[in-house]
C-alpha cells in the first residue's frame, strides 16, 4: 500500500461512503474514528519499510504514480499529516455537539484528503487545480439549503477560483525561469502572478471582505473549519514556493512586501474587530489577523527559522475550534449574533460565553492563554528588527483584545435577578470545558505540543536548514 | 481559411460574451454559453489535437446542461439582478472598454506568448468579460456563468502553454463541478423559498 492511498485517497472514499449515510451519531462516529487512525498512523508508521504484524508483512511507499504525475508524502510529511488530520479530529469532534456534524465529517473529510493531496502532488503546481476543487466541495458545506446565498459564500467561490489561474499560470513562467534563470522580466513577470495567485488564496487586502461575511451568514463551525484549514495549507504550499525558489527566497523586495501585507493583515484584522457589532465577523477578523501574523513569521523565517511560524498552529487551531463551538451555541439559541441580541446569555449560556472570550483572548495573545507563547515570541522577534512593526502588530493584538471585552460587557448585562443556569447540552459542555483546559494548560506549559511540530521544518529542504 | 476561422471564432466569442453580460432570461444566457465553448473549442484546437480540445467543448455543454436542469426545475422564478448598475446601456459601454482594453493587451501578449492574435484576445477578452461579469452581478447563476466565463478565457491562454492531458482534465473537472455548485446553489435556495 502507498501512503497517498492511505492518507488521501481512503478518506476520499469513506468521506463519499459518509455522505451516504443519514444518522448523524454514526457518521460522526465512523469519521472521528477513522480521522484518529490515520492521525495515528502518520505518528506511528514509518515509510519505506518492511512491517510485520502477525504473519502479514506490508510496506508503506511514500509515492504513487497517477497518469503521469506523482503524489509523495514522504517521511518529514508524516508530522504534517499527523497535525492536519489531528486537527482535523478536533473539528470533528466538536462538531459532534451541534447540528452541522452531517455535513462537516463527510464534506470535511472529502476537502482535507484534497487539501493533503495539494500538497503532495508533484509537480507541485497541480496544488492549485485541487485546492480549487476542494473550494467548490466547500460550497455545500458553507450554504444553508433554503436560503439565499450570501454575499460572503459567493465572494469566496468568485476569489478562491480566480487563485487558480495565476497560480497555474506563474507554474508555466517558474519552469522558464529554472530554464533561464538571468531572464529578470520573467523573473518580474512570475513573482507578480505568484503574488496575485497568493493574495486570492489567502484573503490578503483587499480580497478579504468573504471571511467577514461568511463568518456572519453560515454556520460558525463549518466556517472555523474552512477558516483553519484553507489558510493553513495555503501557508504551507506558500512556504512550498519560497523553499523550492532560491530567487524567491533571495529577493530582496520579499522583506518589506511580507512584513507590509502582514502588519496590514494584522492592523486592519485588529482594529475592525474592535469595531465589530457581530461575534462571527469578529471571529472572521481574527482569523484576518492571524493569517497576517503567519506572514510575519514567514519573513522572520530567515533568521529564526520555521518554528514561529509553527508555533502558531496548534493554538490557532485550539482557540479557532472553541470560539466557532461557542459561537455555533449561540447562533442556535439567540436572533442573531448581534451584540444587542446577546445581552446577558452568560446567566443562561456560561460555558460557551466563556469559551467565546477566552478563545477570542488566547488569539488576542492574552498571558496564561494558549495564543501568548507564540505571540510573544514573535512581538519578541519583531521588535530586534524594528520598534515601529511591533507597536502596529501591538495595536492589532489590541484591537481584538478591546473586541474581548466589548463582548464581554455585552454578555454580562443581564438584567437584575436573572438566574445563573446552562442550557448548554451536556456534551456541549464537556467539549467546552476541555477546550478550556487546553487553552490554559498551551498557555502555562506550550512545550507540550513541542513534539507535535517539532520534526515540521524537515518538510522545507531550504526554509528547515 | 484557417485564420479567417481563428477571427470568426474570436468574433463569436465577443458577440456571446458581451451577449451574457446583457441577457437576462437564463436561456438566452445559457444558449450564448454553449455557443461560446464552440469559440473556446476553435480557439484551443489550435494548440491542442482536436480530440483534446472537442474534450472542453463536452465539458462546457455539460456544464451548460447541468446549469439549465437546475434552472428548469424552478424556471417560474424570475429573479432580479440585485447588483448595481442594471442599465444595458452601461453594460454595453464596460463591455466596450473591456474589448478596447484587452485588444491593446492582447497585442503585447501575443508577442510574448508566440499566440496569434484572435488566441490572445479571444483568451483575455473572455476573461475581461467574465470578471466584469462578476463585477456587476451577485446572482449565484449569473455569478457561475462569469467564472465559467473567465475560467474560459484563461483555459484558451493555458492550452497554448501547457498541454498535459492530466492538466485538461482537471480543468474540465472544475468546470463541471463549478457547475454543480451553481445548480446545487440555484435549486437548495429556490427550494427553500417555496
């Protein structure tokens, strides 16, 4: 057996087996199990070698050859697997409290087996055609059957797809390039579409008004997904493009075009949640602005190497699952998600109030929260290189700091004499409250993740050195 | 003879595509799609063997097929175009500036890429309108036939660089799934408006 049949092509097949299927507990159950397994293969297995369980001998090989194109995922791949479908196991299961699990665990399974195979396909510029059509799979996972679809569904069909062209087209200039290398127009004339195909991708301004809108129209935990998973592949193929290009790498405009679009994506992300009346479009900001900090860490990469950039992802990821879960709570009890329709629900929804201000806390890189570490670091990092950066990556922090506790005095008016009671479920409850622990154990001690990241740069030939 | 195909091809393409942008029954807008990938299908055929690029014409008409079963079975809707401007006037005016704009584009693109001009145009006219198309609507329908359209319009441009037959298929892929998502939008919505 390959890896890729394993790790792509089988959760493909049960994602299609899945969608089936009408009970919602088994679904859930058959896509946590099987999404747990393959996380636990990619941990436990080693490629390229003989097995032997009983008397039944197997070998994983890391590549599979497909009309005249290959999918490798190699041994450094295998943490990187291990990662997305762990966090992939996390969606799942916190999907599991609402109403949504259906459509997630199948439709979910079915994107992230084509995000995986975006980044194993060689050549690597393939990515873009399967990106694309995980983007079209998102379609009926983001809409809500009955309603109209919203703006913010429409603009990520309409800027998604436009990505692929460029990125498709910068691919054919690239092989010029490695053909001939002094030819400085096509070196201009590729980096431009890369930047184009880069900032569709990954909503960089002023291509980022969907993440807004989405946030506010769909359902907050098929959003959260879509809002981890696209971005952080997208990082991970961009990182793909500057490991694989020396010119890309080496040039010197790069520095001050990630650390602009960055501090950009960080500021505007920051300040306009702060101003956000509606708890999904701050969510959607966050996610703005953390994608501005990943920018960050890529250029930081140079000196520091991956691991701030690495950092980031699994309190990302932690904080993005319990705010989305919060929010998915409220969505299915309160008119709207507007600050004034939320007055007071901490009498009657105190764990997801709390999960919903510490998440949006823990992004905002409050201390003793899961998101601190990293950002410290980085604010740390920034600050040897320039003082004016790190007060506008401060100001954006901020911002969605401010937004926290907008939030919170919004959920505290209640009115007098109102009782403290949970209409939580009682699984809605149990997920919350380990979300908390998480996001306060990643806080105190986040070398407990270490081992989760530590072997990643291995995927970067280059950018790992 | 050929090159007065390759500019009839080119012209077909402009007369659908500006023809998109001004329709406003969804059968007009569908028949002006289909007769378009005859255009695309030309104007690829010149870089790839016919068999490959007939391979796009099926994926349009397809495309095309699943677009109108989606709109047939809830065809008693009209809808109204909710994005500002509506006048058919200004629509022919962009559309304008639009073939101005890709002619003068397409003149340097041609020379870079070693395309005949009616390819160069076609390409960048297609997706020119395609983008404008998105530009002026926000029907999910209307919204699909745009990115049909621009994805054209790089598909013509693509076919003169890139001729893996993998590459074809995705694509035609792609198409064919964007087209379902446009059904799968146009039919749960109306479905649940009724």
């Amino acid at each position: 057996m390959s890896a890729p049949f394993l790790w792509i092509f089988l959760p493909f097949i049960l994602a299609g087996i899945l969608s089936l299927l009408r009970n919602q507990k088994v679904i859930t159950l058959i896509a946590c199990i099987f999404t747990l397994l393959l996380t636990l293969a990619a941990w436990l297995l080693p490629l390229d070698t003989v097995m032997t369980i009983g008397g039944w001998s197997f070998k994983l090989t890391s590549s599979l050859n497909i009309l005249g194109r290959r999918l490798v995922l190699g041994p450094p791949d295998l943490s990187l697997l291990a990662l997305i479908y762990g966090s992939a196991v996390v969606w799942f299961v916190a999907a599991s409290a609402t109403k949504s699990a259906r459509r997630l665990n199948s439709l979910g399974l079915a994107i992230v087996a084509l995000l995986v195979a975006a980044l194993a396909v060689e050549p690597f510029l393939y990515a873009a055609l399967l990106i694309e059509m995980a983007v079209l799979l998102s379609v009926p996972l983001l809409f809500t059957p009955g309603k109209y679809p919203g703006k913010g569904l429409i603009r990520f069909l309409i800027f998604q797809t436009l990505a692929m062209p460029f990125i498709l087209f910068s691919g054919w200039l690239l092989a010029g390039i490695d053909a001939n290398p002094g030819n400085l127009g096509l070196v201009q004339q590729a980096a431009i579409l890369i930047a184009l195909g880069f900032t569709f991708l990954l909503a960089i301004f002023p291509f980022h008004s969907w993440i807004p809108l989405l946030t506010e129209e769909s359902s907050p935990i098929t959003v959260g997904f879509i809002l981890w998973m696209f971005p952080t592949v997208a990082l991970f193929f961009g990182l793909g493009f500057l490991d694989h290009y020396s010119w890309l790498r080496d040039a010197p405009a790069l520095n001050n075009i990630l650390t602009t679009v960055g501090l950009l994506m960080v500021v505007s992300g920051g300040i306009l949640a702060a101003f956000q009346k509606h708890l999904g479009r701050i969510m959607g900001y966050a996610v703005i602005m953390e994608t501005g900090f990943s920018i960050l860490t890529i250029n930081l990469a140079k000196s520091v190497g991956l691991n701030l950039f690495l950092t980031l992802l699994i309190p990302r990821t932690l904080c993005l699952v319990v705010w989305a879960l919060s929010l998915n709570i409220f969505k299915g009890h309160s008119p709207s998600l507007l600050l004034n329709d939320i007055k007071g629900l901490v009498r009657t929804f105190p764990f997801a109030t709390s999960g919903l201000v510490l998440a949006n806390l823990a992004l905002a890189g409050m201390p003793l929260l899961a998101g601190f570490p990293s950002h410290q670091a980085i604010w740390g990092e920034l600050a040897t290189s320039s003082y004016s950066i790190v007060i506008w990556a401060l100001v954006g922090s901020l911002g969605l700091f401010f937004s926290a506790f907008r939030v919170m005095t919004a959920f505290s008016a209640a009115p007098e004499g109102a009782h403290w009671e949970s209409h939580e479920t009682v699984a809605q409850r149990v997920l919350l409250s380990i979300g908390f622990i998480a996001l306060f154990l990643l806080g105190l001690f986040p070398q407990w993740v270490l081992p989760l990241w530590i072997k990643l740069p291995a995927i970067f030939s280059h950018l790992g050195q | 003879m050929i090159t007065i195909l390759n500019w009839t091809a080119l012209l077909i393409a402009l007369i659908t595509s500006v023809g998109l942008l001004l329709q406003r029954d969804w059968r007009v807008g569908l028949g002006l799609l289909a007769t378009q990938y005859l255009s695309i299908f030309w104007l690829v055929q010149i870089h790839w063997p016919v068999s490959m690029a007939a391979g796009k014409l099926v994926t349009g008409w397809m495309a095309c097929a699943v677009l109108g079963m989606a709109q047939l079975s809830n065809s008693n809707t009209e809808e109204s175009e909710e994005a500002w401007p509506q006048g058919r006037l200004f629509r022919l005016f962009t559309a304008g500036i639009i073939t101005a704009a890709t002619f003068g584009l397409s003149l340097r693109a041609s020379n870079w890429l070693g395309l005949s001009l009616p390819v160069a145009w076609g390409s960048l006219l297609l997706a020119g309108m395609g983008l404008l198309h998105l530009g002026i609507s926000a029907q999910p329908f209307r919204v699909v036939l745009g990115l049909l359209t621009v994805l054209a319009g790089f598909e013509i441009l693509y076919a003169a660089v890139e001729s893996s037959t993998l590459v074809a298929a995705l694509l035609s892929a792609i198409n064919l799934s964007l087209a379902l998502a446009g059904a799968y939008l146009v039919t749960m919505s109306k479905e649940g408006q009724t």
